[in-house]
C-alpha cells in the first residue's frame, strides 16, 4: 500500500512540472509574439532613422524668403484663387493652391521656435506678413473690380471656421514637415497638404470681406488663416522636437539663454492662441451637435407645426454668454407653455446644452389667428390685383396679335406679283399698287387697288380682257375675295 500512495505521488508532482513547463512554454511564446508585434511596429513607424536633418532645414530656410519670382508667382495664386472662389469652381480653387508659396514661411517659424534659431524666426515672421498683406491686397483689388460680387458657397464656406479646420492643420502640419524631413521629399505629400489645409481661399475672402465693406467676413476668413498657419507651425515645433534636431549654439552663454528663453516664450505664447482656439471651435461643434440631436429627438411629430419649426430653428453659440435655440411656430396651431417648459426640462440631458436658453416666438391665439386672417385677406387682395393686371396684359397681346392677323393677312409680296404678273402679261408695262380704307362707319376695311398701264399699241378688247384675268389671277394669287384693278390713264 505504501508503494502505491508513494507511486501516485510522484505521478503527482509529474503532472505538476509538466504544467509550470507548459506554463512556461506559454508564456515564453506569448513574450517572443508580443516582441515580434513590438518590432514590427516600431519598423513600421520608425521615422527618425530615414531623416535628414541639414537638407532639411536648409530646405525650409531656402523657401522662406519672399522676393522676385516667388511674389509674383503669389499674385498670380491669388488670382486664380479668387476667380475660382468668385464663380465657385473648386478645380480652380485646387489649381491655385498647387501653385502658391504660403508654406515656407510657416514652417520656418516652427523649425526656428524648435532648434532656437531667432533669426530665421525674424525672417520668417516678416515673409509671412508680407504675403498675407499681398494676397489680401491682390484679392481685394480683384473683388473690387470684378462685376461679380455675390457670395457664393464657396466664399461663404471660409468665413467660419470649424472644428474640422483645426484637425485638418493639426494633421496636415504633420503630414507636411513629417515628409519634408525625410530623405527625398515626396513632393506629393507637399501638394496634398497645400491642397487640404487650404491656406489661399481664406486670405481671398478676407479680400473679398474689404472689397464688399463687410468685416464680418473679413474677421472670420482671416481668423480661419491663423488657425491654418499656427497649427500648421506648432505641428512642425513638434516634430522637429520629436527628430531631436540639434539645436543653435551661441558663443555668449548669456545671449544663448536670452534667445532660448525668447524662442520658448514665442512658443508658450503661439500654443496658448492655439489652444484656446482648440477649445472654442470645439465647443460650438459640440454645441451644434448636440442642439440638433435635441431638436430632431424631441420635437416628435405629435407637437403642433413640429416639421416646420425643425426646418427653421436657429442655433445660437456664445462662448462665455448663454447659447440660445430658438425655435418658431405659424399658424394657429402653438407650443404650450407646458410643453415648452418640458423641452427645457430636457435639455439637462444633453451636456453641452446645460446653459442654453430656450426661446420661443408666438404670438398668442387669438392675435394669431386674426394675423393669419388678416395675412391670408391681404394675399388674396394682391392675387385679385395681379389677376387684374394679368387680364388686362392678355387683353392687350390678344389686340396685338390680332392686329399682327390683320397686316399679315393684307401683305401683299408687290415685288413677286409684279415678276409673275410681267411674264404671264407681256403688254403690261406698270403696276402700282394702293390701299384704300373704306368704312361704313361700323367697320373700317382695307381695299386693296392695282392700277395697271399697258402697251399703247394694244387694242382695249384686249386690254379689257388681260385686266379681267390680271383681276381674277389677283384674287388667286392673294386670297382676296375683293380687290380692285383700274387701267391707269
């Protein structure tokens, strides 16, 4: 017996080294797989390794100065820019970003903020004022001219910008200096970025802002311009930070930590505008998310006038005030105030609708119902009025076409009739033709005369016979049933 439990025993504890060995097994596969996936990403996103840092920065440096052929080139943008925006042709628009030089200086300015190079940042800065202030100029100077000068959708577009915007710089600035850094720049990258972040159609319609006197539109495309451009520049800060570019040494240790200090200063103070922006566009994004899942949520087709008032609510977004909705009714059919204050009620469930105002435009029952009364007698008078003008304009056309009738039917073609009227009579020699009015002091008719001279030599009772048939041939001819023919003396 002792054997045997001795035996189990040991089969025991077998079974048990086998386990933590499998354990083991296990584990080490589950190690050696989680590191094969590790280096297979790291391969796959590793960029540092394929980066050349001094064609790169002698690249952007070489693309900011703004002089010559790259100032006329930026005009030349501007124009294409604004005449695609101006007839909404968003192939030209394209065109005109493919072209336009907006980017260097932008960049410069996240590679200096980032390696401490304060004079490229003074460089830098100053072409890109300088091009803002010409394409302004450019465009203005176009819409000024143009005859055109509708807003069309494609202006309308930039003159507000959109959390959408924002991500769009943020990736795109990344995308940009990301292939700028690589060892042989992919120019297409460098096309797409120009194309998607879409630096010029701002710069335009802030152009098209002053040339309408409208500043609202002039303060919200340049406002879309800076979002573009300091997004654009902080991706670059940030990449160029991530690649450890070296950074610029000054023989005076106390100059070297003033401009350090400087250039880290311009880049708290670029990030600060950056973010608060962030956080505003984001917050009216959040806000019109959210007011529009209220209102098609909410409003059940059970309220009163419900499709109507979802297709004309207004959204309101303050940063800082209250937002407001406001939402209106037509007709007789109105919200209570019950029902109003439970879509209020409501509103604390969406988050970013706790501080909006409700609003509400009605008018009460009866004073509405009197207004659509007196709404529905006043259309009906200007339907009896247009009516009346339409009937007298028929009236009108109908005695002109009538009248067309009457000379059509009294044209006589007198240069065919006299070519016809020659070879069927060879003794004629002149025809004049008259049109006398008759009246009977009813009606007034017009009676159509052919006064016909014939050869001297010609008998009368030939005579008098070609005139019966010149007469009658006439009646043919004309489709008259009476005209007179006479034998001019």
């Amino acid at each position: 017996m002792g054997q045997i439990i001795l035996k189990d025993m040991s089969d025991q504890q077998v079974q048990e080294e086998l386990g933590k060995e499998h354990k083991e097994a296990i584990k080490k596969d589950a190690k050696g797989l989680f590191n094969a996936i590790k280096v297979f990403l790291v391969n796959l996103l590793e960029f540092r390794s394929d980066t050349d840092r001094e064609t790169t920065i002698e690249g952007i440096k070489n693309d900011i100065p703004f002089k010559g052929a790259t100032a006329w080139i930026l005009i030349f943008a501007i124009f294409i820019a604004s005449i695609g925006l101006n007839v909404s042709s968003t192939a030209v628009v394209i065109g005109a970003m493919l072209i336009s030089p907006l980017m260097g200086p932008i960049l410069g300015v996240g590679l200096s903020l980032a390696i401490n190079d304060i004079d490229t940042l003074k460089r830098s800065i100053i072409n890109l004022l300088v091009m803002v202030v010409l394409s302004v100029l450019t465009a203005f100077l176009y819409f000024k001219l143009s005859p055109l000068t509708e807003l069309t959708p494609e202006l309308e577009s930039r003159t507000a910008p959109t959390i959408l915007d924002v991500f769009v710089a943020i990736f795109g600035g990344l995308a940009l200096i990301v292939a700028r850094t690589k060892k042989g720049t992919i120019a297409s990258v460098i096309f797409g970025v120009a194309i998607a972040t879409a630096l010029m159609p701002p710069l335009c319609t802030a152009g098209y802002g002053l040339a309408v006197g409208n500043l609202e539109y002039f303060l919200g495309a340049m406002y879309l311009f800076s979002i573009n451009t300091i997004f654009i520049a902080l991706s670059t800060f940030v990449v160029i930070k991530i690649l450890r570019f070296p950074m610029i040494k000054y023989a005076n240790s106390k100059r070297r930590k003033r401009i350090a200090q400087v250039v880290g200063l311009l880049a708290i103070v670029a990030m600060i505008p950056a973010g608060i922006t962030f956080y505003e566009v984001l917050s009216e994004s959040r806000f019109k998310s959210d007011a529009k899942l209220f209102i098609a949520t909410e409003l059940t087709e059970a309220l009163p006038n419900a499709s109507y008032i979802k297709r004309t609510a207004v959204y309101n977004f303050n940063e800082g005030n209250k937002s407001s909705i406001e939402l209106a009714t037509f007709g007789q059919d109105q919200i209570t105030e019950t029902t109003l204050n439970l879509l209020k009620n409501r509103m604390s469930n969406y988050s970013a609708l706790n501080d909006t105002k409700l609003l509400l435009n009605q008018s009460g029952m009866d004073n509405s119902l009197g207004n659509e009364k007196r709404y529905m007698e006043e259309l009906r008078f200007r339907d009896s009025l247009d009516i009346r003008k339409k009937n007298r304009r028929i009236v009108d056309l109908e005695r002109q076409v009538a009248q067309l009738n009457k000379l059509e039917r009294s044209y006589i073609p007198f240069k065919e009739i006299c070519d016809e009227a020659k070879m069927l009579y060879s003794d004629l020699v002149t025809i004049r033709l008259s049109n006398n009015l008759t009246s009977n002091f009813n009606t007034i008719d017009t009676l159509a005369v052919f006064n016909v001279r014939w050869n001297e030599s010609t008998d009368d009772s030939v005579k008098e016979s070609q005139r019966d048939g010149l007469e009658e041939w006439l009646k043919f001819k004309l489709k008259l049933d009476t005209l007179i023919v006479r034998e001019s003396e």
